[in-house]
C-alpha cells in the first residue's frame, strides 16, 4: 500500500504537498450494509467475485 501511495504522489508531482492520510476500521453497518439475514451471508455475486 506504501508503494502504491509513493508511486501515486511521485506521478501527481505532489512529492512537496504536505498530505494527510486518514483511516479506521469499518463497522459492520458500513463493511456489508444491512442483510436481511443476521449471519451476514455472501451474495452470490459478491462470493463469485472473490473466487480465484
């Protein structure tokens, strides 16, 4: 993820912006919305999505 960023900033030329990165954890409300069901099931397309 750091390299990503430092590409990122390097292509922007923004090397002497000053930049704030901010993050936290999800909650569950956030993470997947609100399922009908409480055990939080994959949908299908979502499960299929992640199949390698």
């Amino acid at each position: 993820m750091r390299q990503y960023f430092e590409n990122l900033i390097e292509e922007k030329n923004i090397q002497n912006d000053d930049i704030s990165i901010y993050i936290k954890a999800l909650d569950s409300k956030h993470a997947i919305g609100k399922p009908k069901r409480q055990d939080y099931p994959l949908s299908k397309w979502q499960e299929s999505a992640f199949r390698i």
